[in-house]
C-alpha cells in the first residue's frame, strides 16, 4: 500500500521536529555520514515515496536508490 500525500507531509515534519531536536547532535564534529543518512536521508526519501530500501526486491540494475560507498577526503588534495 503506497501513503498518501498527507502521510508523506506528516513523516516529513517529524523528521524536521527529529533533527531539530537532535540537531547539536548531527552537527558534531565527528558524526558519520552513515549515521545521518540512517536516522535522517533515507527516512525522508521513503516519506516522498522512494523505494530506499529495495522493498519491491528489485534487480541491482533497475533500483530506484543505489548507494554509494564513503567518500574520504584527504585534506590537502586538490582533487585534480
């Protein structure tokens, strides 16, 4: 059963009054990628309906959301 757009709306503004909340939290120095996606990205796109956790069981090829490994970035490379 998909939800509704109200539904959507609601599951949106609690992860705003979430983060807010929290929000010194998710702002420290230190705080994994991962762990903000878990608790904050991938909620938000499943309240806008996307499939982020391949619930559908669909082929790798044809997921709506591939995720993407940890980017490291090395401080003084200029990326070139």
């Amino acid at each position: 059963m998909s939800k509704t757009y109200d539904q959507g709306k609601d599951e949106v503004a609690k992860l705003c009054q979430y983060f807010a909340t929290n929000q010194q939290s998710f702002l420290a120095p230190g705080v994994k990628e991962a762990h903000v996606r878990q608790s904050l990205i991938d909620p938000l796109f499943e309240a806008l309906g996307w499939d982020v956790r391949n619930a559908s069981m669909t082929a790798p090829q044809y997921r709506e959301v591939i995720p993407e490994e940890e980017i490291k970035i090395v401080e003084g490379e200029s990326g070139r």
